[in-house]
C-alpha cells in the first residue's frame, strides 16, 4: 500500500517519503509513526497505542511520542495551530486528517507494527548485568533472559526493514505446529485496538487443548509477524509452522464480520467465517471453528468459559503491548468466577512480576496450584514454570529449582512446555553456580525446543549457553552460541534480541583482549541501536563502547562519550539498571585516569554494592585519598573476593605497607585465574609483576608475565609490561621492538615519560627504573 496527500508520497514498503518527487530524509520513528497514523486515519489512534505500535514498549512516553509528533507535522510544514496533517485529539491521542489517496501496489492492510512484548522491569534482575563485575561484562542477555517465560520474552521482539538472515532463513516444518497470525482489524472505534492481539490470543489459546497439535507461543508470533501478517510462506519459514491461520475483523455499524484463513503446508487453503453483534461473541465462535476446521474428529471444546476467554485475550493484549498494569486493572474489574480462574490467575502473575509484584504473583500461584490437588489440569506446568521465574525474580533460585522440577514432571508430551522448564531449571542452577548442571539442562532444553514452535524462547537459550561457556572463560565458544542466538534472531525478525547477542558477542571479544575487533562490533552496533530508539540498550552500549576506545587509547573520545551519557535525561530517568550502568561507567573512567568522575559515579548509589565499592577504593587511591580507601576497604572485609576486589585490595594494603600486601596479590591472582578471563587476569598480573619491577624482582615478574603474553597482540599494558622486563633484563635490541610495539598499540597514552624510557631501553648498559605510579590500573 501506497499513499499520496498533498504534495507527498508515502511508500511503507520501500520507507520511502518524497514530495514531487525528490525524496524527503525522515527519521525511522518519525516514518513510522506517520506510516501508522495514514494507515489508521478513519479513527483517532491513543497515546498508549501509538507508543505500543511505533515504539513497541513502555519506554517511549508521553514527551517521546510529542517530540515525534512535532518533527511529523514540520515534514508537512504543519504545526500544532494548523494542524493541517495530524490533529491532536484532546486527552486521547491524534489522528490523520490529510486527505489521503492509496495506492493498489500492495494489500490495504499493509504496514509497520512494532509491537509491544515484555521489557525486564527495576523490579527484575537488571539487565544486562547480573553477576560480579567481571563476569557482569559478559551477561548482557542472561538477566533478561530470566524473566523470558514470565513475562513471554526479554527485550523487544520487533521486525524492521530486511529479510531473515541466511543462517536461519531455512526453517524445517513442524508438522503438526501452529502459527496464529495478529489478526487485522479494520475498524473506526478507537477502542476495538485491542483486538489485533487479543483475537490472536483468544484463537491461539483455543488451540493450545489440541491433543497432538502446538500452537507457536503468541510472543514469537508478534516477532516473526510485525508488519509481515499477511506473508504466510514468511511467516512458515520464519517458525517452522505447517498451519498458518490469518483472522480479519471489519466493524461496520453494529456488526463485526470475522474471516479466517486456514493455510496447511500442502496448500489446501480453507476459509471460516462468522458475524455478531457482539465481538467477544464473534471473536469466541471464530476460534472454535478455527479450532474444529483443524481437528474436525474432535469434539471437545476450547475449555474456559466464553466469559474468562474474553478476558484473557484483552489481557492479553494490554500485556504483549507493554501495559502490564492495565491488564491488572482490567482483571480486577472483573467478577470474582472470572479472576479465579486459572487462565486469569496465570495472566495476573506474569503481569505483576512485571510491575514489580512477583510475591504476590507467586502466592496466587502457589493457591492455584495447591487447589488442584492430585489431579494434573492442562495448565498446572505453565503454573509451575511461572511460579519457577517469579521464584528467580525474587532472588530464590533454590525455591526456583524445586518449581521448575515440578513443571517438568507436569509437563507430560508437550515439548514446548518441558522445553521452558528445562530452560528455567538451568537459569535456576546458573544462578546457584551449578555451571555444570545448568549446562546440562540448557542442551536438554533445546532438544525439547527445536521439536517444538517457541523459536524466540530458543534464540534466548542459545544465549544462555554462551553466557555459561563465558562464566568458564571459554569466550571463543560463548562467541560462537552468541551468533547462533543473534542469527536465530534475525531469521525471525527479533531484531533487539539479536542486537543483545551481538552485544555479548563484543563484550566477550573485549575479555579476550580484541580491542580493535571489540571496537569495531560496537560501531557497527550503535548505528543500529540508534536507530531503534532504546534507551537502554543505548545505555549499555555506550558504556561498553567508551570502554572499548579507551582499551585502543582513544581517551579524549571515550571521555566525551562518558560525558555525553552522563549528561544525557536517560541517564537520570529511568531505572532499569542503572545501579550496573553507574559501575561500567566508573570502571572506564578508572581506565581514562579519570578517578575524580568515578568517584562522583559511585557516590549515587544508597547501599553500594561490593562491585562498586571495589572501584570506589581503586579511585580513592588514584586521587590519594586515605580516609576514603580506608573506609571502603572497611566495607569490602567481608566481600566475596573476586578478582576486582581481590585486586582493589591488593592495592591498598600495598600502600599501606601492610604485611598481608603479598598474601593479598597471590589471593587476588587466584580468583583472576579462577575466573577465566583473560581481561581480569591481565589487570591483576601486570599490576603486580609493574611492583615486582619496582622492587628489582625481575624473575617474578616474569613469572606474573607468562600467565598474560598469549594476550599481548592487542593489549597496550601486556606489551608495555613484557618491554619493561626485557629491559630490565639488558635485552636492549628485543626491548626495543616491545617498545615500538606498545607506542604503536598506546593511542593517546603514550607520553614524555613513556618515550624517555623506551629510549632509555634502547642502552643495554641502562637499566629502566619503574615507578610504582606507572603501573597501569
């Protein structure tokens, strides 16, 4: 579909704005949200609805969607008085006003959804970092993964312009799986918005009691649907699926017309049809003959009362759109029959572990499941897997374990469902430590999910498994399941689930030592995270960004993007997380000398963290500051000790001249070792061989040396560190060559200082004095 006004034409599918032909640049929410508002000109769209469709979740707000409205009226040379284009609907929304003529190069009902699913909350393990500071590098997807069966998926699962990748373009069909499509409802009532979900769900849900039949989770089928819910060979390749039902709904006067258009994998396409006066009506006797057209030998019915299906798929609805609290609103409107069912139970605990209400969620469950005594309801292992993440959300993971043992034993034949409790009984292990077991039922998990339709939940899982290969320190497999995830992703249009693997993909590469390779993965994928408009995953990535130039030497533009973060509203309005991202920001700013600006970094938190108190140690030593080192390695006596820590604290007993200095640098060594990663362990071994120098110990720095050299290609202090031993060795002409080495890989740390010394290397009769100050932090 086309469209022309005015003097503009509007091309959705090519995302093309030109007026009298020359091509007008339009930023992509700013065309999304003109798109959205063409296509549903009839009617006023509401606030809610257009951030749910352009922004696909709760993060845009009123003042985002305002600003977006103002730049869609300048590209018209409209404003707010003329309001020739868009008309602002007071306390409701806007709508399309300009008269609009459509093109026939497409169907009518073609153009850009993004819809809403489930963004992890501040109530919720914080995304991406969930563990140490350390390992907190290489956990970008696992704190949000989490949450990805109680709140149906972790980020965002939207489709933007392109196709699915190679590597998971070619789907193997399911044959007994099935895909229901977001219905699309044509209607003037800005109230009937609810029905593109919600129809979807009634009918998927009606489907899910088929014995031997699954239907694709209704989260992957909005991530593989979005603007494609037409393109039924898309959509089958996408997930597998050998049936695919499409459901159009026109509301003309007092009545609806439901189509339904049923398409198996041998092409012998059927078509359903229904009227009411009533859409629930309608909407409930569409799904049970969709329901009986698939399974004509079986009779029974759907299960829950009309009434409680109604019900659901509103809740549904408001949940999959990101409004969590209005579907809570919308339950406890309801009667009492209604919200005791286990339909509406179920809905309600997803949703408040979303709002930050997970006890509660996890009692009713607890309720609905003790009520169903010795006998095993179709919906008991979902009960028990959602109770399992509301388990985890509160920070139970052994209570969790036990939950998701009984969602396995509940799950019976269905694949899909064992598929999810395996998954959450690995998370639950993970978080216990039990890396072993966790990997193990991870591998189970996906056997069960590649048999079944929830490829999303797969794409999650595969992260998963990299995120325990990365806590082993086995970074070039964490890597590897990493682009299995990103590329499982992109072939079902998830685009910032796959931008959250590629995330990892560049944290991991940092841990190794990559510094260049590091850099150029977040250039690439900043580019395509502005374009989403995701504060968040902005957040995250300009940490790690900032960290990346600041490894290859480009201080003064890490500083700058530091500050620009720092400086920026998101920083300062919204929670998720940001306890995680105030400690990157403070750990790179360590790395650019910066120790005042981490101080000042460390100094939001309430009740710090030993993470942060690791670092506020560290720059209270870089700016002398005694009373302040002491006080924070108060705090850290009983910290677990892991490497940052380990290492802060070395540091400070050094220079206090305390005699457990040593003891200090062989503990904090071991849990760099123990860690596996190449990047903890190069800051605490360079550390201390840089001392050992000071000392004249050449033997033990060489000694700390060995254990980081294999890292040295890429890595300033390595190779700086391994030029100060061979110097002081007398080994002037191979001194020489680490020196050029570590000038050409410095950047913008590379000084007076450094220069003299490398020249003074050059002398094998000179020997390089190493200051205890130069050691690199």
């Amino acid at each position: 579909m086309s469209y022309r006004f005015d003097d503009y034409a509007l091309d959705p599918c090519t995302r093309r704005l030109t007026q009298r032909g020359r091509e007008v640049a339009v930023e992509p929410r700013v065309f999304d949200l003109v798109v959205y508002l063409v296509a549903q000109r009839p009617r006023a769209v509401g606030r809610d609805e257009l951030i749910a469709a352009v922004w696909g979740r709760v993060d845009g707000s009123d003042a985002t969607l305002a600003q977006a409205i103002l730049k869609a009226r300048r590209l018209f040379g409209d404003d707010g008085s003329a309001q020739r284009t868009i008309r602002t609907v007071a306390r409701f929304g806007y709508q399309w006003v300009a008269a609009t003529e459509e093109g026939d190069d497409a169907p009518t009902s073609a153009m850009p959804t993004h819809e809403a699913v489930e963004t992890p909350e501040p109530s919720s393990p914080s995304p991406p970092a969930l563990r140490g500071a350390r390992s907190r590098r290489v956990a970008f997807a696992l704190a949000a993964s989490f949450l990805a069966v109680v709140l149906a998926v972790a980020w965002i699962s939207r489709r933007h312009a392109g196709e699915p990748s190679a590597n998971g373009a070619a789907s193997r069909i399911v044959p007994d799986l099935i895909l229901v499509a977001p219905a699309d409802v044509h209607s003037a009532v800005a109230e009937d918005g609810w029905m593109r979900l919600g129809l979807m769900a009634m009918s998927a849900d009606a489907l899910r009691t088929l014995p031997g039949r699954a239907v694709v989770p209704n989260e992957t089928a909005l991530a593989v649907a979005a603007d494609k819910a037409t393109d039924v060979e898309h959509l089958r390749a996408a997930t597998g699926a050998a049936t695919i039902v499409t459901i159009d709904a026109r509301h003309g006067g007092d009545r609806w017309q439901f189509d339904a258009t049923l398409s198996p994998i041998d092409g012998a396409r059927q078509s359903l049809e229904t009227e009411s006066t009533d859409a629930i009506a309608g909407a409930a006797a569409l799904a049970q003959q969709i329901r009986s057209a698939l399974a004509p030998d079986e009779h029974g019915e759907s299960g829950a009362a009309p009434e409680v299906l109604a019900m659901a798929a509103r809740m549904q609805s408001a949940i999959l759109e990101g409004h969590a609290e209005r579907a809570l609103a919308l339950s406890d409107s309801a009667a009492e029959a209604v919200r005791k069912a286990p339909e509406i139970v179920l809905l309600r605990a997803r949703a408040m572990s979303r709002v930050g209400r997970a006890a509660e969620g996890v009692a009713a469950l607890q309720a609905l499941i003790a009520g169903a005594g010795d006998t095993s309801p179709s919906w008991l292992a979902l009960a028990w897997s959602t109770r399992g993440y509301g388990e985890l959300v509160l920070g139970a993971p052994a209570a969790a374990e036990a939950d998701f043992r009984h969602a396995l034993a509940a799950s019976g034949s269905d694949r899909t469902e064992a598929g999810r409790a395996w998954r959450g009984l690995g998370n639950a292990e993970a978080a216990e430590g039990a890396l072993d077991d966790a990997e193990a039922s991870y591998l189970r998990a996906r056997l069960e999910l590649e048999a079944g339709g929830d490829r999303l939940l797969l794409a999650h899982l595969y992260d998963d498994l990299g995120t325990v290969a990365g806590r082993r320190g086995r970074f070039d497999d964490a890597i590897a399941r990493y682009r299995e995830a990103a590329a499982a992703a992109a072939a079902l249009g998830a685009t910032e689930v796959e931008l959250g693997a590629r995330m990892n993909v560049a944290i991991a590469e940092q841990e190794l030592l990559r510094h260049h390779d590091a850099l150029d993965a977040w250039r690439t994928l900043l580019a395509r995270i502005e374009a989403l408009d995701y504060p968040s995953m902005r957040r995250y990535a300009a940490v790690h960004y900032a960290d990346a130039l600041a490894e290859t030497g480009a201080l003064a533009a890490a500083k700058a993007e530091l500050d620009e973060l720092t400086a920026s509203p998101a920083l300062t309005g919204v929670k998720d997380a940001l306890e995680d991202v105030r400690i990157d920001l403070a750990r790179v700013r360590l790395a650019t000398g910066d120790a005042t600006g981490a101080s000042r970094d460390i100094a939001v938190f309430e009740h710090a963290p030993p993470a942060a108190d690791a670092l506020a140690l560290r720059a209270a030593l870089g700016k002398g500051d005694a009373a302040a080192a002491s006080a924070a390695a108060a705090r850290l006596a009983d910290a677990k000790p892991d490497s940052d820590t380990a290492l802060a604290l070395a540091e400070w007993r050094t220079g206090t001249h305390d005699p457990a200095a040593d003891r200090a640098w062989r503990d904090a060594l071991a849990a760099a070792r123990n860690a596996g990663s190449p990047r903890g362990l190069r800051d605490v071994a360079v550390a201390d061989a840089t001392l050992a120098l000071t000392r004249g110990d050449t033997e033990s720095a060489r000694t700390l040396a060995a254990f980081v050299e294999p890292y040295a290609a890429d890595d300033f202090a390595i190779t700086l560190l391994l030029a100060r031993i061979t110097s002081a060795a007398g080994e002037g002409a191979r001194a020489g060559e680490l020196y050029e080495r570590a000038h050409a890989l410095a950047g913008e740390r590379w000084n007076a200082t450094l220069a003299a010394e490398a020249s003074a290397a050059a002398s094998p009769a000179r020997r390089v004095a190493i200051a205890p100050a130069a050691a690199p932090r």
